[in-house]
C-alpha cells in the first residue's frame, strides 16, 4: 500500500466516533488505486470522485474517508448516502474543513466518525449532534421522520 | 392556508436558537466573517450597502392577517418602519441589527414564520402562483404540493451546499403567474387522462448572467413520487454542478452542458435507485396538509357590481382577478402608487392589509412576484368597501400590469451587488406615463428594472427591461424587448447600446411610440413587438 | 487620499476610519495613505467593524470627503429614494454630489 498512511487520517485524528468497532489503522487509497487494487481495505473520496465506483468493493471496505476541502462543497454529502444506500455498514468517516454547523447534517447522510482539520468545542458539538430532535425528511440515517409520526397509528 | 403543528414550531424553534448561539459567537469572535456569513445567510441576514437586511420566507406567497400584523410589529420594533415585498414573494427588512436579528427570528416564529434558507446555496422557499386556490383557471391548488416541498427543502442534510441557490415554483395552472420556467425547477401539477394528479417537472431555467427558459423534463411524475423525483433531480445537480466557476453553477448551465437529454437520463436513474431506497414522505402526508387548503366557506351573492364611480370601476377593471366562485373576485392591493418605491410598505399599510384580510378576504392575504399585495377572497358586495379602505391608505392605485406596474430590484439604493439604481427609474417612469395619461393608452405592458445582473428584477423576462450596468463608474441602462414570464415565456433582447436615465426614460416613450403607431386591433405591446420586431424600435432609438 | 470604511459588527452601520475609531459620518474620514492594510487587519480582529476596506477618496473645495466611487457616495447618506432617512450631516451640499 507503499504510502497510503500519507493520504488517509489516521485513527487519532478522529474527534467523534458513533461506533464501537476498532477503527482502521492503515491508510486509505484513492478511488482509482481501489478500483485496481484487490485489496485495499480503506479508501478516500475526493469531492470530484464518484462514490459509485467503489460499490462493487464494498464487501472488502472498512472504512470510507469523504473529504471536505472546503465546506461549502457539498459534494461529500451525496457520496456518504449512495454508499449508505447501497449498504455500506463500514466506518464512514469525514475529514477536512468541518465546522460545528455541519455535524448534524453529515450525520443524517451516513457518517458515523469525524475527523474535522481544526479539533472542535467538544461541549458545541455535542450540542450540534442534537440539533434536530426531529426531521422532514428521510435520509441515510433512518430516522422516522416528522411525517412517520405524524401518520403512526 | 397551513398551520404549524408542534413538529413545524419546534423546528422554527430550534433553528432561532440555533442562530441565536451562531450569532453570539461572531459577535464574542468565536467566528470569522467568512465562517459566520454563509451561517447568516441560511437564515436570510445578509449584509447590504447601508446595513444589514433580512428576508423573511413567506413560502408560496401565503400569509394571514395575524403575520402580516406581525411583520409590521417587525418593521417598526427592529427596522425604520417599513419593509420591501419582493419578487420571490419575500419581505426584506432593510436595517436590522446583527444584535437584534435573534430576537427578530424568534419574534417571527411565534406567528409560525422565519427566514430560514432565504439566502445561501440551499433550497431557497418555494414560490406559487398568486392566484392559488382563488383563480377559476387553475387544475387544482398547487399550495399543498408547495408545502410538502418546502418541508422535504427545509434543513435538507444532502443539500445545504449546493453548487448555487436553487429555486423551485409550483404552478396548476395553464397560465403561469409565477414565471415557473425561469426557475431552477418549475413543477405544473397536472391530471392525466385518467384524471389522477401530477407533477409536471421543468429544470434548468433562471435569469441572471446567463438567462435560460427550463425544458420539460418529466410529463408526468405521480404525485406520490414527487418527492423523490425532485430528491433525484437535485442529487444530479449537487454531484455534477459546476463548482470551479461561480457564474457557472446554476443547474441551468448543468442541463445546457450535458443537454436536457443527458440530464433527463441521469435524473432517470437516480430516480429509479431512490424509489428503491423509499424517501417519499407517507401518502397520508399530503392528505394531511390538503386539508389545510380546503375552500373557505364561499357565500352566494350579487355578481355585479355598481359601476357608476368611474375611479372604482377602473381599478376594478384593472385590479381584480376572476374567481373560481362567481360571487367572489380576487383584488389586488398596488404597491405601486405613482412615482412610489415598487414593492414597499409601510407598518400602517401592512396593518391595514391584514385587516381588510381579516374582514373581507377569509384571513388570507397573498405576496405576488410583481411586488403587489392580494386579497384573494373578496366577495364582490364588500369590493366597494375594500377600494375605500385601500384608496385612503394609498393602496389604491388601479395599474396592475400597466406601465406603472413596474417591477424593480432595490439597485444601487439598498443592494451592494447594484451597478446602478433602479427605483428612481420606476419612480420617473410611472410618474411620466401618469401625467401624459399614457398608461391608460398603452395597456398592458410589464416594465422590469435590474440594478445589474442577477436580475433581482426579472429584466429578461420584461416586455420591456431594463438592466443598470456600470459605464465608468457612471450609472447606464441597457434597454431590452420581447420577454415575458408568463405561460408564452420569452427571453428580452438588447436593443443596442445603453443610455443614461434621461435618455432611458425617453427610450421607454419611444419603443411605446412605435408600439402604438403600429399595434393591431388588441394587441399588446409584446404581441405587436413579436409581429413586427426589433427593427422598428432600433430605428426609432438609434435611427 | 485613501480612505477606511465598513460597516459596524453589531448594527450594520456605515462607518467611516477618523483616525482612531469608527465614526458615522464620512466627512470623518482621514487620509491612511500607505497604513490601510494595518488598520484593516487590527479592526477586523477587533471586531469594532465588519469586512472593512480601503477606498480613494478626495476633499472638495469646501473641506468634504468624496468618495470616488458612487456605491460609497451612495453608502455616506443613505438611500437616495429615501432622504428622509438619510445620515445626518453638517453637508450643506445635501445629495448633490452623491449621483
Ligand atoms: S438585481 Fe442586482 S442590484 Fe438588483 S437586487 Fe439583485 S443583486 Fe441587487
């Protein structure tokens, strides 16, 4: 995996972890090299990648870096759903440009771990995790949203 | 009209709280002006030319007289007593206090409104046509789908960073009074021959830099898909839009560079794969927010009305909509006066509204994309009493969709975007066609001024618009013909090259000059212009 | 000259650079010459103003600030559709020299 532990974060970088296995502690691969590769056990998307490509090896993946440059590239939002829709139980973990105002949306699309560039307000976080008591819609988090409790017999 | 339920208020709830502790901490420096704008502008503060303005959501132009009394309370407690409908059929509140805009919010939410998501690269609030629920012509009431829509938008998680703003307009209607196919979606709900309901979808029109009318996308989604369709439809957008250059991210240029075709098949496909993953709210869901939308209870009465003052008979003539019960008219409210600010009203004027809505209109009042107000349920015995009411307080002026009508975007008074100014402009105009008593002699005739171009002020789509561009640090217009936002949707063409406000002004006289030297029997300026041309009016400015 | 102006953190206000604070009239404003960039970045961190920046700007006959550009003559007063609401000044001039 010559240099991969260069792409990836490793699992101290990691601020918010919503599970209980043991995290990856191996880097990630880009796209290409896990389409190529048999394998490659971690992967990073790029905000210009396409999350599809890497549904066929989802069997084999632990664990899925979505990067975040800058966040107001919302690209990475749609590429944790399509894996989470496609099945995807693997640690889901964004990295990058990360600020207390996107937690809870990142959370609803399927990302279960949080490696923000800047350590966040741990306090202010945890207040953000719980923005939403409840929600319109339904996303990768499979929350019943507002309208399923409206409708509930 | 829709009420909050516990779910919607705790929601406008928690998101003023929210704001609330994102405000504080960009005032105690916890965050950077780039960190907190994009924060400020989910929740519609933006930082204008004066100070900082705020944009209050009225999601498909529906409110009530209890709102609108809330919303002159707002003016007069936060602001300088006054606000500015505009043509999203939002308010904007021109001097609001960063220390303040919390307190706004919260004050807003008690009447079951906000501002959420009226700015930034979101889902922005759904506009509807005027008329819903109240025009004769209409399939059915486009609102409750507008609603379902604007709960689906609201806190969206996959799409609050979009390449750009989206917006979205629900019409039922043949005619289109919400200039649906200059949107990023425009959705026409419509029955099919085995009279189930619809949703018609168009995507990638807009104005602005580069203004382009949506083609069809879809003919018919079955309104139990709509969701998802719609989820499908901005899931492409937010995977492929263009990022790399700002005037380049609208989904129309998406559409335009992969071509309708292309788009259409993306769009298919995620379509399919979410029907299979199952987010389309429960049907029951709709049921529930229709029947927030069931008719008032309309009374028979007389259906004629005592033309005998001839200033009444002409603002009925001019102001008034036909309804779908023959008893009731749907009346417009001008903001409009001659030579007044389009599209302001004062905190007196709004509570005059909400009362006239709360004595004679079924509580109902509605935003219009012109920059008007409506009263969509009068009954035509209390139309007499309605002018009255509205012709003291200077609501009266009888010029919808004449030359006085005139649609424009705050410019370079209030907006930090503006190249030039555009209200002076509609002042000068409406006051000049007033006193020659042309307004009456040209008819209909929908003047749209821009202060530059994001075309706030729809001038592409004017049968006559004007854009205010820079020349040097000088304030210039370029003058265009030919749009119109309507069901026969057109894109305006420049004449040529620009004038001053003098020589824009004259302008204007001359292209209606030429109308009226060549109109046929009937005609309207933009048919006149679109049987005879550019030529003739080039001529007559630049000859 | 070159002139600092931006607009207050907590209101919005328009506010002028006079030399050692923020003031609201731009006949306040003073000449930063080569500093701009220095007080710029001390204020903002400050937080006393909000997206400040430099301007050119001349002095009449009469010893009043003009801004070059009409967007910042149009920002000293006010809106020129609404002079009832403008910023009150000792300018005799009134909006002449605005458009
Ligand atoms: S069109 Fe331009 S000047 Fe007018 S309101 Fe929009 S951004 Fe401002």
């Amino acid at each position: 995996m010559g240099n991969a532990r260069d792409l990836g974060t490793s699992p101290d970088e990691v601020q918010f972890r919503f599970r209980d296995d043991e995290p990856v502690d191996h880097g990630t691969v880009t796209v290409d090299a896990c389409c190529d590769q048999t394998n490659a056990t971690a992967v990073r998307i790029e905000p210009g990648d396409d999350a599809r490509l890497i549904l066929p090896f989802l069997y084999r993946l632990a664990l899925v870096e979505v990067n975040f440059p800058v966040f107001g590239d919302g690209r990475g939002y749609s590429a944790a759903r399509i894996l989470r829709e496609a099945g995807f139980t693997g640690e889901l973990r964004a990295v990058g440009d990360i600020g207390i105002d996107q937690l809870s949306h990142m959370r609803r699309c399927g990302f279960d771990s949080f490696a923000p560039d800047k350590r966040l307000d741990e306090d202010a976080a945890r207040r953000a995790f719980a923005t939403w008591e409840n929600v319109y819609q339904r996303a990768a988090d499979a929350r019943r949203t507002i309208a399923d409790k409206r409708h509930e017999a | 009209m829709y009420r909050y339920d516990q779910y919607d208020q705790a929601m406008v709830e928690a998101r003023v709280e929210e704001f609330r502790d994102q405000a504080r901490r960009r005032l105690e420096g916890k965050l950077s002006e780039d960190q907190f704008k994009p924060l400020r502008l989910m929740n519609g503060l933006y930082l204008q030319l004066h100070a900082y303005m705020l944009r209050v959501a009225i999601p498909y132009g529906t409110l009530n007289s209890r709102q609108m009394e809330a919303l002159a309370m707002i003016a007069e407690k936060y602001d300088r007593g006054y606000g500015h409908f505009t043509t999203r059929q939002n308010i904007q509140y021109n001097w609001i206090r960063l220390e303040d805009a919390a307190d706004a919010l919260a004050d807003l939410a008690s009447v079951e409104m906000h501002a959420i998501q009226t700015s930034g690269n979101c889902i922005r609030n759904i506009s509807s046509d005027h008329f819903a629920g109240a025009a004769a012509d209409e399939v059915i009431d486009p609102r409750p789908y507008a609603e379902l829509l604007r709960q689906w938008s609201s806190f969206h998680p996959e799409f609050t960073y979009l390449p750009r703003k989206f917006k979205i307009a629900v019409i039922a209607s043949e005619k289109d009074r919400a200039a649906m196919r200059l949107h990023d979606i425009g959705i026409r709900i419509v029955r099919n021959d085995a009279g189930e309901v619809g949703a018609q979808f168009y995507a990638g029109g807009g104005m602005g830099r580069t203004p382009m009318i949506a083609p069809l996308i879809r003919d018919f989604v079955p309104i139990d898909q709509m969701i998802t369709y719609a989820e499908a439809a901005l899931r492409v957008y937010n995977r492929y839009g263009r990022r790399d250059n700002k005037y380049k991210a609208r989904i129309k240029i998406l559409v335009h560079e992969l071509g309708a075709e292309e788009y259409i098949r993306q769009v298919e496909e995620e379509f399919a794969h979410l029907l299979s993953v199952g987010v389309e709210p429960p049907r029951e869901e709709l049921a529930r927010i229709a029947a927030h939308f069931t008719d008032p209870p309309f009374a028979d009465g007389p259906k004629t009305i005592d033309r005998s003052d001839p200033d009444f008979a002409l603002w009925v003539d001019r102001n008034t909509h036909r309804h779908k019960h023959d008893a009731y008219v749907s009346a417009v409210i001008s903001l409009k006066p001659v030579g007044g600010i389009p599209g302001d009203a004062t905190a007196d004027q709004m509570r005059i509204v909400a009362r006239l809505a709360k004595l004679y209109s079924f509580d109902e009042l509605r935003v219009m994309h012109t920059q008007n107000l409506l009263l969509p349920h009068v009954a035509i015995k209390d139309l007499k009493a309605v002018w009255t009411a509205l012709d003291a307080a200077g609501l009266g002026a009888p010029n919808m969709d004449t030359i006085e009508d005139i649609i424009a975007c705050p410019g370079l008074d209030y907006c930090s975007l503006a190249n030039a100014r555009s209200i002076p402009l509609a002042q000068r105009i409406s006051e000049r066609f007033a006193e020659t008593g042309r307004t009456d002699v040209v008819g209909e005739l929908k003047l749209k001024i821009s202060g530059c171009i994001n075309a706030c002020g729809h001038h592409h789509a004017g049968h006559i618009g004007i854009l205010g561009v820079d020349k040097k640090g000088v304030e210039n217009y370029q003058l265009s013909l030919g749009g119109s936002e309507a069901e026969d949707v057109s894109l305006a063409k420049i004449t040529g090259p620009g004038f001053d406000e003098d020589g824009v002004i004259a302008a204007v006289e001359k292209v209606t000059d030429v109308y009226l030297a060549a109109r046929a029997d009937g005609e309207r300026f933009l048919d006149t212009y679109r049987r005879i041309g550019m030529e003739p009016f080039k001529e007559a400015l630049y000859g | 000259m070159r002139i600092l102006t931006g607009n207050d953190l907590r209101s919005g206000a328009v506010v002028w650079w006079n030399g050692s604070g923020w003031s609201l009239f731009v006949d306040d404003a003073v000449d930063v010459g080569d500093d701009a960039e220095e007080i710029l970045a001390r204020e903002e961190a400050a937080r006393r103003v909000n997206v400040p920046y430099a301007i050119e700007a001349s002095i009449d006959e009469a010893g009043h600030v003009r801004p070059a550009h009409i967007k910042d003559r149009v920002r000293a007063l006010g809106p020129t559709v609404r002079r009832d609401l403008a910023v009150p000044t000792a300018d005799k001039t009134g909006w002449d020299w605005v458009i």
